[in-house]
C-alpha cells in the first residue's frame, strides 16, 4: 500500500508543543503513516529576517521528534541550493519516497489563503493534498472562497468530511486542529527577556536554548 506522509515545513525557531500536538492530530484524523518535519533553509516569504542557524533549529528538532513512532525529520531543504520554494522540496520528495507515495502538506490558513503568491503555487494541488490548519479568526468558508477565486472553480465542498475534490487536482483537506497559542516568535521573546518557556516546549527544548545562551537578544518576527 502506499504511504500516506504528512509534511509540516516551517522555520522551527523553536520547535514547540503547537508543532508537535498539530502533527499528532493529523496523524490520527488522516490516518497517516509517518509526518516529516523540514525545517526551511533560507525562506524566501521572509527575506531580510533573522533566523537561528540551521544546525541549532535542527538539533532542536530531533530533541522534540525522538522516540515519536511516526515523527520523522528531513535535511532536504539545507541540501538543496538557493531559496527554499515548497514546489520544490515537494518534487524533491517524491523523487526520494517514490511517486505513489501520498503526500499531505501542512498550511496554517492564514497562510493558505496567501499561497497565490508563492512560486508556482498552482503545481502544489497537484503535488500533494493540502491540509488547511485551523487558525483563530478563521472560518472553513475562506477556504473554499480561495480555491474557487484563486485556484479553480471546479473544486467540489464535501462539508461533511470537511474537504474539497476537484476532478484533476489532489484534494483539500480542513483540520480542526487544536489553537494552541503559542508561537515561536513569543518564545524567543520571553528567553531575552529572562521569562519561562516552561510548558511551550519540552523540557529538553528549553534546556538545549539555555545551555547553548540561544535567543538572549530579540530579533524580528519569523
């Protein structure tokens, strides 16, 4: 049978317990074989923003992933040259998982409904089914509003199995996920200003941001 892979991409600047509790719900509500977490090298929406070197995003990340059956992690983005474009790193991935893998991308909706001005943002409905994270101040009906505006009129609501088909193009998939709160941006804030993280990432997170002096000063948000 083929595998049905989630992929959550992000800056992971820190990786928190919103990342992980997303993925873990996804995994049971998609029935989904494994999740693949791909850190972003240069992201090219956030051009001129200060970013933790890669190597302590990732050392982070394979704190939170270890001993997770499902949760796995990809240097893809870091080895491949330039600019960090989704379209890619999806091609990329099916080259190495074999095309008839299933592949489902993660994409908050507040960013889903800006996905008309990422790089050929048209291949990524044919590349994988798109899962649409809840966010606060959101509602299902923007999704449908954006695909029929921006993508194609023909894709079809299924309010029931909150997804949208379409005859060509992979399906869109709305994730009543928990809002979890927390953001990265937040986290980074509170350690230069001597406050806790405690219980907005592991323990084993906050350790490694402390014993490596990470985030003493404030830089803008990503």
């Amino acid at each position: 049978m083929p595998q049905r892979i989630g992929v959550m991409g992000g800056t992971f600047d820190p990786v928190h317990l919103g990342h992980l509790r997303i993925a873990e719900e996804a995994v049971e509500e998609l029935e989904l074989d494994k999740v693949i977490f791909i850190p972003a090298a240069l992201p090219p929406h956030k051009p001129g923003m200060s970013i933790l070197p890669f190597v302590h995003r990732w050392n982070m990340l394979q704190l939170a992933l270890a001993g997770h059956p499902r949760f796995l992690s990809s240097d893809l983005e870091n080895r491949l040259p330039g600019k960090s474009y989704t379209v890619i790193t999806l091609r990329r991935l099916h080259e190495e998982r074999g095309e008839d893998a299933e592949i489902f991308f993660f994409v908050g909706l507040d960013a889903f409904l800006e996905l008309n001005t990422w790089w050929h943002f048209q291949e990524l409905f044919r590349l994988a089914h798109i899962v649409v994270l809840r966010r606060p101040g959101y509602v299902l009906d923007d999704v449908g509003d954006f695909l029929h505006r921006k993508v194609s009129p023909l894709f079809v609501d299924e309010p029931d199995s909150r997804l949208f088909r379409h005859p060509e193009l992979l399906t869109v998939h709305y994730l009543r996920n928990s809002c979890l709160a927390i953001s990265s941006t937040d986290i980074r804030r509170l350690v230069a200003r001597g406050r806790s993280i405690r219980y907005l990432v592991l323990p084993e997170i906050m350790r490694y941001i402390h014993e490596n002096e990470l985030y003493r000063t404030e830089y803008p948000q990503s």
